[in-house]
C-alpha cells in the first residue's frame, strides 16, 4: 500500500509532521512538485528540522527522491544534505534526471515580475525563489534539467541558448542583468553540483526507480508540497503556486503509472484554523488586530520567508474541493490543540455569492473575493496536558473538540485518519494509519462497534 499526503488548504498545514508520523512505515518518500518555496517543519526526537527540498521522511530513516515535478535549488539541496550530516543523519536523497533546475537567474526574475505585477495590483505574494520563472522556462522548453548539470559543455550550450531570452525579459522589465545571467559563471558554479550529484550517485531515472521500488513491494510515500488551494490548475489562479501540489500532480510528477498513487491511500492535511501567505482570496479571514493577536500566540510566520500568515476560521468549502479533487481516503487534523487559545470557534459551512449559496469556492478569482462566509459556531475547549490527551487516545480529546472534528469529517465527507495536538510525532492520535491499516476505529459506528455497542 502506498499513501498520497496533500495540503487541503493554502499550504503551512502540517504536511512534514504527518509525513514524519506516516513515514515510519514508508521505504521511500517522494516529492512530486515545488521546489525551495516549500518549507517543512519535522520535529523528531526532540530535534526540529527546517528542511525546504529534502523529503520529511528522510528524517525518519526513508530515501527521499525528488520527481521530475520537482525544480530543484542545488545550492539549497546540498546545503540541506550538509546541514543534517553534521546533525548525525545519513540522508539519502535521489534527484530525477528530468528534474528542472532553479538558477539565480530564476529568482532575480520572480522577484523582477512580482514588482511589475505590484504597480498593477496583482502580485502573487511569492516566495522569491524563482519557482514561476523555473516552470515557464520548463513550459517554454527554456529549462534545464538537473542532467545537463553532468556535462560543461552541454551545460554551456544549454545556458547560451536559453540566457539571451531571460536578458530580454529582464529588459523587458526595465532592469540590467547582473552575475544570475553571466553564461561562465553560471557554467562554473553549476557544474560543480553537477560533479557531486554525479559523485554521490544521486541522479536516477526517478519513475523507473519508484516503479521497481514498488515492484519490489517496497513502501512509497507521496508528499506534497504547499496545498490544494494554491493548485496551478484547482486553486485560487492566478493567487497560486506553478505547479500541482494535488494527487494528480503526483503521477505526472514522478512518472510512476496512475494506479500506484490511485490504489493507494490519498490523505488530506487541513489545519483546524486557516492561514495564507500571499494574496488572494480568504473570505473567512480576521480583521487585522485579532489576526495581530493571533499570529503572535501561534506563532504564524512562514518557515521559509518569515512573513507572517493571515489567519482565519476553517473553511469547509475549500475542504470539500480539496477532498473532491483529490479523491481523498482520510483526514489529519492538525493543530487541534491550538484552538484551545480562542475563546470562540467558528467554522464557515458554505459562501453567499450574489444570492446563491456555494457549497464550494467558484472558480473566478474576483467572485472568490466577493463570497460571504456562512458561520457555524462551535463551543471552545481548554487548554490542557496535549502530550497526555495523545498518550490516551481519541477518548481522551475534550468533547467539544470531539464534535468540532466529527463535525468537519461529516461535512467534508472523510473520515480521520489522525489528529495533530503538536508538532512532534508521539503528539498525534492516529486512529488509520494509511500504510499500514486501522490502529483505531474512526467513525462512530465503528467505534461503538468495537466497545460492544450498535
Ligand atoms: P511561489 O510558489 O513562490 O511562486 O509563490 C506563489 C504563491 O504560493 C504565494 O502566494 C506563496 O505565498 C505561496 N506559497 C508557496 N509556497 C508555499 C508554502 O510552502 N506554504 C504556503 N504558501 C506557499
């Protein structure tokens, strides 16, 4: 059996945690798409770790590859390797040869594009590590591939032909090129990464890989990056990332064949609160001094670019599209124990949009931007010893937390497969462990069924 793990909401859900917990029965852990705008947090043996491009799993022992979906910072990538080296980890980490490569050029022109888009009021609010820039060369057949990385010369040839364009562009933009676009450099800078990933043996053919790995019923782990909501194709365009953190993105992005990802289990991270970074719609965000507030006790600001997140209250209509979309088999919540800090819950059950009531977002950006929450309210719960609640089990949860979960699992359609009360691994309750089967009954039919009633 191989698991799927998606951001159901703007990303930041607590994909790395999950993927932490999952990943213990996972022999390979694959990232599908995205590159250094992704940051995952893992907590593991009371060691935290920031990694943006190396798998979560790989934390836990797993061998990470990167798919051809994935662009790939080189720099960051070995930083990264490096960093958890000499922190007594052995990281095994394979890159797809098809993989494109982000280069410094990249991300001048991301940063050179969101300040043209500002002065028209449409900047996306990326993160600046040149991931749009890196997919539209990619589109364009500009790219270059972390294979070409292997040979000076065709590295050079590659660069020659691609960088006259991206000097245009940047023309195009009112600005001079600077060392990103000097073709030598470049050659020179990037040809060292070539050596080493050459050197270490970390360039694969990544779908023939994966296939024989699963093949040989080995264990593969799909963790996607940002979410469902900022989706290239299903999200908030043009307020979205350039590529497909959905189940879809994980076929075409690794080149395994459909059924791999599709028999398998499909698990929707949503965080029990709303945050996003960057622009677009949030209809059921804070005014600005609660999220002021907010932020601060919960302590949202982006791993990667420490802007700090707006927040809001859980919007099921962006779960339901998550949950449609993906084909999702089960649910984790997290952060779970965090709204233990409001003093009143609320979630969003459907929009108002010009009369009609949508039951989830409409696909036009402005529309997305007009839509009117529609409340549930909910009774908050208290603070209290999380570490012991995860010890007990689901039992243990404070009622009301209970009908707050239950009550999402209903409407969205899911059932929950865990429960986030904090970042570190023995900090959940897994009632379905996706890899492996039923540790816990999750419904509560299931659940009276266990203890003799129904
Ligand atoms: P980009 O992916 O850097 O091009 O940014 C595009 C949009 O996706 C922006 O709104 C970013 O804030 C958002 N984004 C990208 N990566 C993440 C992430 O890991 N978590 C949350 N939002 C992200």
């Amino acid at each position: 059996m191989n698991a799927t793990v998606i951001g159901s909401q703007f990303g930041d859900e607590g994909k790395g945690s999950t993927v932490d917990v999952f990943g213990d029965a996972a022999n390979v852990v694959v990232r599908y798409q995205a590159g250094a705008n992704a940051g995952h947090t893992v907590t593991a043996e009371g060691e935290t770790y920031e990694l943006r491009l190396v798998p979560s799993g790989v934390v836990g022992g797993a061998t990470g590859v990167l798919g051809n979906g994935c662009v790939i910072d080189v720099e960051t990538l070995f930083d990264e390797i490096d960093r958890l080296r000499e922190r007594g980890l052995d990281p095994e980490v394979l890159v797809s040869e098809a993989a494109h490569v982000v280069f410094p050029y990249h991300r001048v022109l991301d940063e050179a594009e969101e300040a043209a888009k500002e002065e028209g009021g449409w900047a996306v609010g990326t993160t600046g590590n040149g991931i749009g820039p890196a997919y539209a060369d990619r589109a364009n057949r500009r790219g270059i591939r972390t294979v070409e990385l292997t040979s000076p010369a065709v590295l050079q040839e590659r660069l020659e032909g691609t960088l006259p364009a991206k000097r245009n562009e940047l023309a195009a933009l009112g600005l001079e090129p600077g060392d990103a676009f000097d073709v030598d450099r470049l050659v020179e800078q990037f040809s060292t990464y070539g050596e080493r990933l050459d050197d270490e043996g970390m360039l694969v053919e990544a779908g023939r890989y994966l296939t024989d790995r699963d093949r040989a019923g080995d264990t593969l782990l799909f963790e996607g990056a940002q979410g469902t909501a900022i989706d290239l194709d299903h999200g908030n365009y043009p307020f979205v990332t350039s590529s497909n953190p959905t189940a879809g993105g994980a076929i075409v992005g690794t080149g395994v064949p459909p059924s791999t990802v599709a028999d398998g289990s499909v698990v929707g991270v949503v965080k029990a609160y709303l945050t996003r970074v960057g622009s677009g719609a949030m209809p059921t965000e804070f005014d600005p001094e609660t999220a002021a507030d907010r932020r601060e006790a919960l302590g949202e600001f982006g791993t990667v670019t420490g802007r700090p997140r707006r927040l809001g209250w859980l919007d099921l209509p962006v779960l339901r599209r998550a949950a449609r979309v993906n084909g999702y088999t089960g649910l984790v919540l997290n952060h779970v124990d965090a709204l233990a800090t409001f003093d009143e819950l609320r979630v969003c059950t459907a929009y108002e949009l010009d009369g009609e009531r949508l039951t989830e977002p409409p696909t036009e950006a402005g529309a997305w931007e007009r839509c009117e929450p529609v409340y549930e309210s909910f009774d908050p719960w208290d603070d209290r010893n999380w570490d012991a609640v995860a010890e007990a089990g689901y039992d243990a949860l404070p009622d009301a937390a209970r009908s707050y979960i239950e009550f999402v699992a209903d409407e969205v359609g899911v059932p929950v497969d865990a429960i986030g009360l904090g970042p570190a691994r023995e900090e959940t309750i897994v009632r379905n462990h996706p890899l492996r089967g039923d540790d816990e009954p999750r419904n509560e039919v299931e659940h009276a069924q266990a203890n003799g009633g129904v």
